[in-house]
C-alpha cells in the first residue's frame, strides 16, 4: 500500500517508505556525452545511506529497498564507439539499441564500481513491455525483484533496447519507472532530473517560472499546458515525468521529482544532514486520496492501446456517474484494427475518458456500434457479451 501523503509531513512520508524506486535521467548521469562517474559515485553512497535508517514511527531500525532506473545507456554507447572512431550513423533511429547494447555493459560496471566500496551488490534487469504484458511474466518478473530485495541487491534497470519492437517501447524511463511502483509495491516514487523541480509555466514560453514546492493534485493539472518540451539527453522531460506521478498517485503511492545534480539532494530530501535544509528543493506530488486496484493499474498501463471508441453522451455520463459499463448502444464511432480482449481508448467530445479491455474485435464492434443487445444478436448471429467494456475492466482518467 502506498503512504498516504494527502496534507502530510512529506520528510515523514519519506523516511518511513519501504521500497522506493528511483528513476535518475540520462541529464544527471551524462556529462556531455559520457557517463560522469562522479555523479554515480555520489549517488551510490547517498543511496548506501538512505537504505538504512531508523523508523520514525516505531523508532525500530530497518532496510530501505531501492530499485535504480538508470538511463544514460545511449550516452555511454556514443561515447565509447565514437572513441573507437565509429561515429558516423546513417540512421540513428535504426542504430539507437545497437548504440544501447554497446552501452548498457558500461552503465553497469559503472554502477558496480560505484557501489562496491559501500558493500553493495547490483543487479542488471532489462525489461520489455510485453513483459509485463504478459500477466504470467508479469509474475515471475515480481518474484525475481522479490527475492533480490530480501538479499538486499540494488536491481538496475533499463528497457531491453536490442528487442524492443514498436509496440512493446515503454517510450522512456519514466514510463518503465512507474510501472515497476505497481510490480514491486512501491510505497514511494523518486524522481531525478536535471530540472530544479516542475516549473509553474513552460520554461521555454515564460524564463521567470517558479519551482512548484508541491502538486496536490495531479489529476487536475492540466499537463499539457505546463509542459511539453524534451531534454536534449534524454527522451522524456517534465511532462513524461508528470504522467508518471500522475499514475503512481492513482496507487496511491507519492512522487518526489529532485534536482539530480545537486550536492546530497538524497540525504536532504530524507533529512540525513547534520542541518539539513528545511525546505528541500525539487516538487512533492501529492497521492490520491482514493487509490485504485493494481489490477486495474496494470490492465491500463500494460500496452498502449489499439484502437479507439467514441461515445455519446449518455454514456459518457453512465460511466462517469453511475460505474456502468460500455454498452454497443453508446458507441458512435470506432476506430483502429484490434482483436478481441485489445485496450482501448475510450472518447467522449474529443476527449480522453479512459481506456479498457474490449469484448469484441473491430470488426464486429464497427458491425454493432448503436444498436440495443437484441439488435446484436441479430447482426451477429448471438449477443455474446451485453457490453463493450465492463466497468471491472475500465480505468477512467488513465494517464496516456
């Protein structure tokens, strides 16, 4: 379960998380093009430090578990084959995961460089989408990061670039970051970033804008309008790093989004400094206040989805009021080529209401869109199923 953050002391919230996954950026880690190890070094031990510390409430010792998302695989790549004097890519969207593999053994033994003086055993885990996709895979995958923790290993973890295919791309980091929350039950959600913090304005429009010390509620910010822009290193900025607050907060579980670069900005945050600065830089994201199932979580976030579905207004309002579920009648358009059990996107006005698994392929949802359950059975022979999407199988408000 998540900790509950709603109005509450965000240094408490820290020090009693359990399992923190914590996603640092290519723009904290690279140095111009290559890999800073300083950077890794310090955090490393900043790490070290906040694994173990005394639980305010119980005043009991225990192990913190943190789980590393580390970009900056592509930087590393870049850095040693232009060293060898291959630096010409004719396409470089076709060479970035040959690029990744060639840097992704170097990001590792960084790491375990970084963290062998602190006695600190890592882990390299590369994942695919349609690894947790799958919900057999999905499992086994929570086993394995299970048993790591209890031996208190640091997994890393990086999308497996070499067998990545359109269609099973987290897209980014911060994707992949917030979907390890709900696979190992995170009670916490760190991100780092080269940004001090999200900005009230998008930088590039207005220079002036200020740190926001914390979001309440995420749901309500409208994310497109604050940002858009990605990082020159990276391939996210603020606005992937929001949707992923946005969905670890429906777990119920809180984001802090931290200043990577600056000095001890771990040790601040967790208040482990002699003096430790009172107001800790970077945004607090605040958890819902009602958090969803995981099941829920991960039947929305698993794949992006195939297709899409419009709707009319009364069902737009049975399923926003009522907790109905998707009935042929409501559905004014369809679109997209998907097969029985696809997710999707589920439209009301040219806007996004959710998205949910579906009980028919597009060809026969295209056949029965509009028509009531007897007019069903007649086009297709017999009504299978009396609707669309069942509410069990519909998350409203999805951050996609």
């Amino acid at each position: 379960m998540g900790l509950n953050s709603n109005g509450g002391d965000r240094l408490e919230c820290l020090r009693n998380a359990r399992i923190v996954v914590l996603k640092i950026g290519s723009a904290v880690l690279a140095g111009g093009s290559d890999l800073n190890f300083a950077v890794l070094e310090s955090l490393a031990a900043q790490i070290a430090a906040i694994r173990i510390q005394a639980c305010g409430e119980s005043g009991h010792d225990f192990t913190r578990q943190v789980i590393v998302v580390s970009s900056g695989a592509v930087a590393a790549g870049k850095k040693a084959l232009a060293g060898a004097g291959i630096c010409d890519f004719a396409n470089y969207d076709r060479a970035r995961p040959a690029i990744a593999a060639v840097g992704q053994s170097l990001l590792m033994h960084a790491w375990n460089r970084a963290f062998a003086p602190h006695g600190i055993i890592t882990s390299q885990v590369l994942l695919t989408r349609d690894d947790l996709r799958s919900r057999k895979r999905f499992q086994t995958a929570a086993g394995t990061f299970a048993a790591m923790l209890s031996w208190g290993v640091v997994p890393v973890v990086n999308e497996n670039d070499t067998v990545s295919v359109s269609g099973l791309k987290f897209g980014d980091n911060d994707c992949l970051a917030s979907l390890l929350v709900n696979l190992v039950e995170a009670d916490m959600f760190i991100n780092l970033t080269s940004a001090p913090g999200v900005l009230n304005a998008d930088p590039q429009a207005n220079p002036d804008a200020l740190v926001l010390e914390s979001i309440e509620e995420i749901a309500r910010l409208d994310i497109d309008a604050l940002c858009g822009c990605k990082s020159e290193l990276g391939s996210g900025g603020m606005h992937s790093k929001l949707l992923a607050a946005r969905r670890v907060s429906q777990l119920g579980v809180p984001t802090i989004i931290l200043p990577g670069r600056e000095k001890d900005i771990l040790l601040r945050a967790f208040g482990l400094l002699p003096q430790a600065d009172a107001s800790c830089p970077g945004t607090w994201i605040c958890a819902d206040k009602k958090s969803i199932p995981r099941r829920k979580f991960w039947l929305a976030y698993q794949s992006e989805p195939a297709g899409t579905v419009e709707i009319d207004d009364g069902a737009a309002r049975a399923l926003l009021y009522n907790g109905s579920s998707l009935l042929p009648g409501g559905i004014t358009s369809v679109t997209g080529e998907f097969e029985k059990g696809a997710l999707l996107r589920v439209c009301h006005s040219g806007h996004n209401l959710g998205v949910g698994f579906s009980n028919y392929d597009a060809d026969d949802l295209a056949k029965i869109r509009g028509l009531k359950r007897h007019e069903v059975a007649a086009i297709l022979g017999q009504a299978r199923y009396p609707d669309v999407i069942h509410r069990d199988n519909l998350l409203l408000d999805a951050a996609i």
